[in-house]
C-alpha cells in the first residue's frame, strides 16, 4: 500500500465544491467558507449552475467548465445526483473525491453505492466517503470540512462518524488539544481507517493518532497497519461495542458484524493500541500523550494545597496501577528546610492552603529532579489566598526545570479556576478536571512508556 | 440525641461575627457580607474593637457589649485568640459557636483543641470546628460562611474539609445542583458528621444527602443514624482512602485510623448508603437522585440522533448494570408510523441527524409511557439542522406526559449544545456531558430504588 495515491486528496493544489450552495444553512455554503477562513493556499473552484460569484470566487456551472486540473472534489449534492457529479468528475480527470453526501449503505441503501465505489474505480480516482465529514490538514492548511473550529496541534483524529468528530472536537476545544488532521472516512467505501493509518504513519506533523472504531471491515490490514506505526506513534482508540448489548445495537445500526468485538482487546494490545473505553478517557489520554514525554517508571509525586484532593488523587493513582511512595528522606528534609514542619511532606506532600506560588514552583522543581519521582502530579483547590494564574505561572516556570519528566495538573473547583487555565495551555501542560481523570491520564502514559520498553 | 440542641446553631435568630473586618479579603468581611447577601432574617452583630459601622450595620467593640441575646458566635479570629474569645461567649451567654479558625488539631495541636472542647461545654455550647467552613442554610436564608454561590435546591452536603466544599459547590453550580444546606465541621471536636445526619433526618427542605468523609471518629454512631435516615432519604458517600496508599495519605494527613477503610464498604452498603468513588461520580449520582423519581426497574430506553454516542450509551449501561432490551414490537410499529422505516428502532432509536424537535418529542413521550422502559436517556449530537434550545424544550415538555419515570439527557459536544442547558436544569432534567456519566447516574438512582425495594 503506497501513501502517495492518497496525495491528491491530502495534498490537493485544487479543489472543486459540487453543490456550492449561498445559502449559510447548507454544507455547500460552509464547505467553501472552510477553506477560505483556513487559508487555503490553491485554486478554490465552487460549482452551481445557479450561481456567478461566491465569497468573491467566481462560480463554475459544471465541473468540465473549469479550465485547469482538479486534483480534489467535494460533492455535496444529494444523493440522486451523486453518481452523475462522479461521472463528471471522471471525465474531467479529477483524481480525488470527498462524497460527503448521505443516504448509502448506512441508509439500506447497497445498490447504489456498490455503484458508486464501481465508477470511482473505472475512472481510477480514490474516494473518502460517502456519509461523510471531509478532512482538515491544519499545518498544510487545508480545511476540507464543515468543521472548521480545529485548532492545530499534533493529534491526527480518524472517525467513522461526523457526529463524533463533532463530539470529540468541542471536547478537545475545551482543553486545548489541538490536531495535525482529522479525517471522517464515513462508509469507507474506497478508503477505509487502515489506508489513513497508513498514510499518517508518513504525516510528519502527526505525532499522536486516535481513532473511533464502531466497527472495522478489514481489521487485518488495520492492526498490520497499527503495528508498524505504534513503535513510532502512539495510536489511541475507542472502540464501543464492549459489551453484548453494545454489539447488538452497531449491528442494528452499521451492519457490522458481531462477535468480534470480543477479539479485539487482545490484538490491539498486541499491536501496541492504548484502548480507551470512555469519551472522557479518550480525550484525557490523547491530550497527555499529545504533549508529554514518557516516564521512566511508574512512580508518581503529587503536590496538594488540600488533605481531601490529595488523598483522592492517591487513591486514583494506586487504581491506576501507579505507585505512590512516600519520599526519600533527603526529600522530606529538602522540603523541611522551607515548608512549615506540620505539613504533611510523605507524598502528597501538602503546602497547606495558604501554599504561595513560589512555594508550588519550588516543590515541583524538586519533584521533577528527584530521581524517586517518574511524573509529577500538581493539585490546587484556590481559596482565598490563592491566585490561580500566579500559581499557574509557577508551574509553567517549574516545568522548564526538567521538560523532560511528565507534569499534569488538577486545578479543582471548576468556575474559580478557569483563569489559571490559558496559561498552563499555553504552556502545554494538560489540565484535568478531577484527580481521578488526571491519575487515568498518566495511566495511559505509563502504559505507553512499558509497551515500548518492553519491545 | 435530640436534634433541639443544635437549634441554636442552624435557626439562630442572631448571630454575632467576631473578628469582622472592613478588608474584603479576609474571612470576617465575607461572612458578614455573604449573611447579608443571604438576607438573614435576624439580627447580625459583627464585633471589632477598632470598627464601628461595616455595611451600614453598628460594629460592637465586644461580645457583651451586644445587649440582646445572642444565638450563633461566628469566630474567625486567630488560634491565639479564640480561647478567650469563647470565654466571652459563655459568660455572655451565647449558644452556640462556628470557630472558622484554623491551627488546632488538624495541625497537631492537640492540647489547644482539647482545652476549647472542654470550654465549650462547660459554658453549655455547642460548637461547629474548629477549621471549618460554618454552614449555609438556604432555605432559611441563612448564609453562616464565606461561601455564599450557593443555589438553593434539595441537597444537603456534609464535609470536613472546607476545600471539598468549594470543589462541589463549583461543580454543583456547573450542573444546576441545588441545595438545602451545605456543612463543613471540620475537625468535629464538638459537633460530628453523625449529628448533623441526625439532624437533617428531619430537615424539611433536604430531600438528599451528600457527605464526604475523609475518616470517621464515631463510626457506629455515623452507621446508626445512615440506617435511621436512609429509608426516607438517600444518603450518597464520597469517601477517600479505597486503596492501601490513598489509607496511608489520610493518616498522614488526618491522623485517623487505618485499617478500618476495608469494612466500609459492606457496612456502607447494609446501611442503604450509596457509595460513590470519584468527584465526577459523586456529583452525577446527587444530580440525578435529587431531581429524578425512582425507576420500578432496570430497563433503559435510549433515542439518539447519531449512531456512534448511541453505542456508547448502551455499552455505558450494561456495564452499570442496566438493562438495554430491544423495544417490543408494538413500540416499533408505533415509530414507524412518522419515523423513515431506515432509522434504528431496536433501542437505541436512532432518529437520524435531523431529527427534530417535535420528533425528539413524540419518541421521548412514547418511551416515558411504554410498561417495557424504566428509565429514558435521550442524546443529541447537534448537527447543522439542530436548534439545541428547541430539543432542550421538547423534552421539557415531553417530560410532562410522565413526570414518574427518570428522563436524563446527555447533550454532546461541549460549546455547541451550552444554549440549550439552562433549559433542562430550569425543568430539573439532569443532563450529564457523556453517555458514560449519564448512565453511571441511573445506575445509582436504580441501585436506590433497588435497594428499598429489598427492605
């Protein structure tokens, strides 16, 4: 399998949109607008027969009108008219496709798409889609979606579904988790998730891939594919459908077949998959991997400003499977020479409420030198006294002291602490809402780091 | 124990700040602001030897300089000074004490904590703390803390740990979680999370009870009074220390006992408890359980408009326990009827990505009337053809139709569906941000309704 029969569609140096649509309701409208706000750097070709200009572009009425070479279609139209744009677009000598249209297999509907699938073939083009989202390249600049709130960073996203790269989206918006791509591949009907995984195995900007998969139709080639690029790559997937009744209810709604599900989790840890099992799980993983170097062990040192967090941030940790030591001496004495001597100090080590940031930054400077400490757990609940963007500050200066030690945050106590939020985004250090969620997230992180050790 | 003795402390028809101050940053400004805020119905003597007016209200230079009878004495002076302080108390005549000051035992100073136990009863007071956050009572009006972003709803909240307070008190306020009272005893050296349980057995506007309970002083005594309560009122109990580590931190940090962690849980749970082992968890399981009513069994219904969050709320649900049958024959035909033949009906129901409001609607009210479902949970990915307001205030109204049975939601994709929250909190229709949390929800409100039935 060769990457480069996909460069036309990921690497397009024109794109035509057939069913442009002025009407800001309809895809068509906010396809073009897409690539116009994400600056797209080659030739935007919209085509409507009804219309001249749009966004100040002039407006094709078909796709043989357009003079120059086409190296990528979105077709937008509906359903009916699909195989006749495909038609055109063949002649035309376009090399990809994006069918975001509706109404295929998902809908019952084979015929057709079997059809479709038949004609994107003879005329030798690649297809993503149909029932589709299109893609976003954010580095390439390239916003060939409806989706175009994406901010870019080093996740690359693949999803069956439109709607869970909506859902997945709007949470990554929320803790700053940026992508490289993400790309809703729909029915697969040419190019399915192990293509794609292929081609970001090549995807320089790429340093993380996740992936929701209800259910795979050529789950060899994908867990090939996904063994050569976990040694390099971190690959994250959620997969539902762990349970009968959630086998049940994908068979009802793709036709995908059953029983496998139960095969899955074995193989994906064979092939180096982190599989997580819940949105916030997933998102929680994909956001530490994303900016993170890997521990060296399993050990984790935890700051507080709180006896309560502490002890539940302990408590996810050991469920995690990661170890809470109490530290060394030298440690506790390093940490007596500025600390009031009633704080607690055996991990967590507690500064108590009134933990100035200067204190939270020398303490997790020592955390991150010492050699008893594999990832660096940062809690504060503000009170009164605290001002959450200082201490926030801190930290990001107590991080330069050793970027290479994991280092995570959990500012408690949601609505108080969003100031201090920006700047540990900033900064590249994950933020998460519960102790729980972050224990859970440096799970997945120490998970990765023994997967490869143990290579 | 009578509850008659703590009268004083919670329907105080007078209370008296000692220590107020005219800095906004310190506790004795905001407790006496948050009383006004609160519109405390009686009399508020704030006492500073160096003030004499603090919002338009006279500042008294002592306790007995104050001529009429005082109920509550809030103390947030310094440890140096409370001793004293409570001296006056007693010879003034004041019943009862909130000592917000901090430094006792919790702090290793044993001997101070034992010396102000042993005033305050000799005076014949009653006494919340030291180290505490005081209370707020919300139907009374009465707003006895520096925490005054109080909603006023049904839950009562006990804690130790002043920092638990803030952090449940932000994240109740992101959900539109209300409630009765909110208690922090600290270090309970007088009065202990088992009087208070006691008490808010026959607190008329709490209908639930929530309590973080790091350790516990008089264990038996808690157990007793859970048993009393717990057939009349859920009582859910966030509590820390699961693990062998997360034991060793609270010793550290409290000095309780070790050890006696393992037998909770199976006494917890004799005891009707509900035990809850995350923040995220503890809020999800107090949201749905004081606003929903019981279900006569474990059979979720799920409608969604996308296929992907659908198959996570099934999974979600069985592994809690729940229950996800293919709807009987009738219910199908009866879809059929408006809904395209193509959509998933076998439950899920996938209405399709432009599902509408009426709809939404017309599937939720049948869900809520059909004798096979025991509980609703409708999602919604919004799409471009969704009004997320308009959804929200179809399932207000489809609610009506059987206002019995639980009906949850789960709106994803955090910013987009926000417009469309402050309807369904308005109607008291819990909303949770993953299928995986909703349906952790209605297993605990099932596990209720379960556990009553097995008395």
């Amino acid at each position: 399998m060769s990457s480069t029969s996909l460069t036309a569609l990921f690497h397009p140096k024109s794109i035509a949109i057939i069913g442009a649509s002025d009407n800001p309701d309809r895809i068509g409208y906010q396809v073009v607008q897409s690539l116009l706000l994400g600056e797209f750097n080659g030739q935007i070709y919209p085509i409507n027969p009804r219309l001249t200009v749009l966004f100040e572009l002039t407006v094709y009425p078909s796709i043989d009108s357009v003079a120059d070479e086409v190296d990528l279609a979105i077709i937008v139209l509906r359903k009916d008219h699909v195989l006749d744009a495909v038609d055109a677009c063949g002649r035309k000598g376009v090399k990809s496709l994006i069918v975001m249209s509706s109404g295929f297999s998902e809908l019952g509907d084979l015929t057709t798409e079997q059809e479709l699938a038949k004609r994107v073939k003879e005329y030798g083009m690649r297809m993503l889609g149909p029932n589709c989202a299109g893609f976003v390249a954010t580095t390439e600049r390239i916003y060939a979606s409806f989706e175009n709130r994406v901010h870019s960073g080093h996740l690359a996203f693949i999803s069956q579904s439109g709607a869970m790269c909506a859902v997945i989206l709007a949470m990554s918006r929320a803790v700053g988790l940026g992508y490289s791509m993400f790309i809703s591949y729909g029915n697969a009907t040419d190019i399915g998730p192990e293509e794609i995984l292929h081609y970001l195995g090549e995807h320089t900007p790429t340093k993380l891939i996740g992936c929701y998969l209800e259910g795979i139709k050529k789950a060899r080639q994908f867990l090939t594919e996904a063994q050569i690029i976990t040694p390099h790559i971190p690959l994250v997937v959620l997969k539902p459908g762990e349970t009968q009744a959630g086998t049940q209810a994908i068979r009802s709604h793709t036709g995908a077949m059953a029983g496998v599900q139960a095969v899955y989790a074995g193989a994906f840890r064979q092939a180096g998959i982190l599989q997580a099992s819940t949105l916030d799980e997933f998102i929680d993983a994909c956001l530490i991997l994303s900016n993170q170097k890997l521990p060296h062990g399993n050990r984790v040192g935890i700051i507080t400003n709180s006896g309560g967090p502490g002890v539940l941030a302990v408590d996810a940790c050991s469920q995690s499977g990661l170890e809470v030591n109490p530290f060394p001496i030298m440690l506790v004495q390093e940490f007596s020479s500025f600390l009031p001597p009633i704080c607690p100090m055996m991990n967590p080590i507690d500064i108590g409420p009134e933990g100035s940031p200067a204190i939270y930054q020398r303490v997790t400077e020592k955390l991150l030198k010492s050699p008893d400490v594999d990832m660096v757990l940062v809690l504060c609940v503000p009170t009164a006294f605290s001002d959450i963007v200082a201490i926030s500050e801190a930290i990001v200066q107590a991080e330069k002291s050793n970027p290479q030690k994991p280092l995570v945050t959990c500012w408690l106590a949601e609505d108080i602490i969003e100031a201090g939020i920006p700047t540990l985004i900033e900064a590249s250090i994950p933020n998460f809402a519960t102790p729980q969620r972050a224990a859970n997230a440096l799970r997945f992180l120490n998970q990765r780091a023994e997967w490869l050790r143990s290579k």
